[in-house]
C-alpha cells in the first residue's frame, strides 16, 4: 500500500526512509512521493542494473536515493 499524502507530509524534511524493492513497482513509486517530500530516502533490491537505472532517473528529477544492493 502507497502511503497516503497526509503520511508523506508527516514524513517531513529530513526524515530518514528505508524503502525495500525500489527498483520497480510500489517500492519505486513510495521512494519517489518520500523523496518528492524531502525525505532521505535509502533503498535495497536485488537487481544491480535495474537498481541503478531509478537512480540515475531519481538524480534526472533532482532527487537523491541513496541504493544498495
């Protein structure tokens, strides 16, 4: 389940996320709205190359997702 925009905003500036399975689906879209809303957003997934595609097209936008895998 997505997080709802009142939780994004509670979320706040500043607040450290961890996010599994960013590179693709649900845990991409939740990355993205936590770090829209200024969060420090750090992920995992299993896949390298897909991993480090959301990134490069996180840093295109103007936000930061800190990956590992």
């Amino acid at each position: 389940m997505l997080p709802t925009q009142s939780t994004i905003r509670s979320t706040g500036r500043g607040t450290r996320v961890l996010v599994t399975g960013a590179s693709s689906g649900i845990g991409k879209a939740t990355a993205w709205k936590l770090a829209e809303a200024g969060a420090h957003v750090v992920t995992i997934a299993r896949d390298k190359e897909q991993l480090d595609e959301v990134v490069a097209e996180f840093a295109a936008a103007g936000l930061k997702l800190h990956a590992y895998v």
